[in-house]
C-alpha cells in the first residue's frame, strides 16, 4: 500500500485507538530520522551550489525543506506499507503472524541497499495492531540535474536512476518499481516457506511480455551493479597490496565492509592474499557477466516475441469483426426479447407463418 505517511503514528508518538498498548514494545523501530536534519544531509551542499549561481535574490531557495512542502510539484516524503496476508491467517499473537514478522524484517533489512536513491529516514514493524506491517518513509533524489539543484527531489528520477523507466500509461516508474518490491518480498517469502497466492490484483497493467521485459532488466541492473562492485574490490585490493596487514583482527569480509577508510586499506591487503589464491573474485566476474549476457538475450526474445504479436494484431481487420459482432449481439438481443415476451412457440409460429407466405408467393 501507498500511505500519506503519518510519522506521528508510526513512531507511536500518536496512539491510535486500534492499538494494543501492551504489545507496543514489540515493535521494531530501523531508523526513526529527523526529517528536516536529512534535508540538511541530502540537499545541503547542492543548494549552496544552486545559490551561489543565482544572479538575482528572488531566484535563491533559503530553505529548500519549506520550498519542497509549500511546492506542488514534489512531496516532502513518501511512504510505502508491506504487509503479508490478514487478520484471518497472520495475525498477530499466533505462529503465523510471527512468521510474517521474521519475513518482513528480512525484507527490511535489505531495503536500502536495493533502493540507493530512496533515502530512508523511518522505517518501523508494527506488532501492536491486528497483523504484523511495515512502514518505510523515504526521500526519493536525483543527482547530476540538470534543472534547479544538482542533487534534488524527484521520485521519477530517483526510481529511473534504479533501472525503472516508465512505458504505457499504466506501467510507470513507480509501478514497476513496487512490483519489483513484490517480487523481492515473494522471495523472501518462499525462504520462509510461504508462497504467494495472488489473487488477481498483481500486475493487471501489464502485459505477460510486457512484465517479462521488465524482470529481465531489473535483474540485469542488479548483476551490473554487482560487477561494479566487484571490479571496485578488485581496484582497492590492488592499491594496498604492500600495506602491512599483521594482527588484523576480524576477518577481511567485516573489515571491508566499514566505512573507516584506514581499516578499509589494512584489510584489504588481507584480503587479497586469501582471494589471489582462490581466484575467487575472477569467477565471480565471469559468472556474473555470463548471466548478464544470458538475460539480455532473454529479454531480446521477449522484445521480439512481443513486437510480433502487435504486428499480428495490426493485420487483423479489427473493425470489421467488431461490426460482426456487434449485428451477432443485435440478433441474440432480438431473440431473448421475443423469449422473454412471448415464449418459443410464439417465435417458432411467427417463423412457420413466415414460410408459408413465401411458398405462397
């Protein structure tokens, strides 16, 4: 579900009459973020660039926070609700709904890094209400526009920027972006044993190809993405390969992924004794860059298959068989009417009757 986000609540700030006050500590609070302080981190730098341009004062933003929530364009903040089945089978209390609880914060716990352009400042599982949601607020940004501030406020950049580029009327940005979030919860779903009944709501604006085209893309984004890290390991390590790395005391794999940029170099030079002899970085490469040519040819077919089918459906005389149709459904409509009015044997005798004039002429 798509909510106006009401923080307030969320972090039980505001307490609902639908709430149970004596589970309330058994929610799970990820990150609970001053919104304006995030503004600040976000669009700090960016709008000191942007006024430093401005050759006029009317043109300068003195609070960019205020310009975004007083403006129509943008909104200050979105918020997205996770929730998996009902009252009826994962309610809170029972195994079921602890079930969906460990689901939902795997699912979580892996949100940010899926969305690098959505950034989360409140994200909290709710286990005081009737079954186990989830709440993520987030400010979706752009960087490198070139309108307005560099780094700014945009949900259709920031989701395009993920590999979602809108299609039809129905298949925008943000609706294949929460599909694609579908998908990643279904996974985690089946991990847990649960499988996903879906009951005819999902993706009923795109075409079979057409959400096909879209898998493809999104996982061949997120092999890109993996690649780049991979080469980015690969730059480091070899950087650092004569830095002394004795008595490092956690393993390379926790090392590297702190953000102390000394620890990062002590590391990696660890790291790249272990990985030089396994040659594992390399198969990874090659792995990864095999699946990526693979789907990209998968997602080749899809094209063509679906390119083929609209060039079929092009040939149809369409307008002709809607007229046919449209006599077919005049002629039933005249025979129920008879039906309903005057039964099978006023109809049967009309048509004798009709008969019999015409041997008679």
């Amino acid at each position: 579900m798509v909510g106006k986000g009401s923080l307030t609540h969320n972090n039980r700030d505001f307490i609902a009459e639908n709430i149970d006050r004596s589970r309330t500590a058994d929610n799970i609070t990820y990150l609970h973020e001053d919104l304006r302080t995030v503004y600040t981190e976000l669009f700090g730098a960016a709008l000191e660039r942007y006024n430093a341009k401005q050759k006029r004062s009317d043109r300068k933003i003195a609070d960019y926070y205020e310009h975004i929530r007083t403006g129509k364009q943008e909104k200050l903040f979105h918020e997205v609700i996770f929730q998996i089945g009902s009252v009826k089978n994962t309610a809170v209390g029972t195994p079921e709904g602890e079930q969906a609880k460990a689901v939902l914060d795997e699912f979580m716990c892996s949100f940010q890094e899926r969305n690098p352009h959505l950034r989360v400042f409140s994200a909290h599982l709710h286990m005081d209400e009737a079954t186990p949601h989830l709440h993520i607020d987030f400010v979706p940004f752009t960087t490198d526009s070139k309108r307005g501030l560099d780094t700014r406020v945009s949900m259709k950049k920031a989701l395009a920027a993920q590999g979602f580029e809108g299609g039809s009327r129905g298949d925008t940005e943000f609706n294949q972006w929460i599909n694609a979030e579908k998908q990643t919860l279904a996974q985690v779903m089946e991990r847990h044993g649960i499988e996903w009944e879906q009951l005819g709501t999902h993706n009923e604006h795109l075409s079979v190809l057409d959400f096909k085209k879209q898998e493809r893309q999104a996982e061949v984004m997120t092999l890109e993405q993996s690649i780049a890290k991979l080469q980015k390991q690969q730059v480091d390590i070899k950087a650092v390969e004569n830095i002394d790395a004795k008595n490092v005391p956690l393993s390379s794999k926790v090392m590297l992924e702190r953000q102390d940029y000394q620890m990062l170099l002590t590391a990696a030079q660890k790291y790249v004794v272990q990985e030089k002899k396994s040659g594992r970085l390399e198969k990874l490469l090659k792995a990864a860059e095999k699946t990526i040519a693979d789907l990209k040819t998968k997602l080749a077919g899809v094209i063509r298959e679906r390119d083929e089918l609209k060039s079929i459906r092009s040939q149809l005389n369409v307008g002709k068989l809607e007229q046919e149709n449209c006599e077919l459904r005049q002629s039933v409509k005249w025979y129920q009417s008879v039906l309903e009015q005057q039964g099978l044997s006023h109809m049967f005798g009309k048509q004798k009757q009709q008969r019999q004039v015409t041997q008679q002429r």
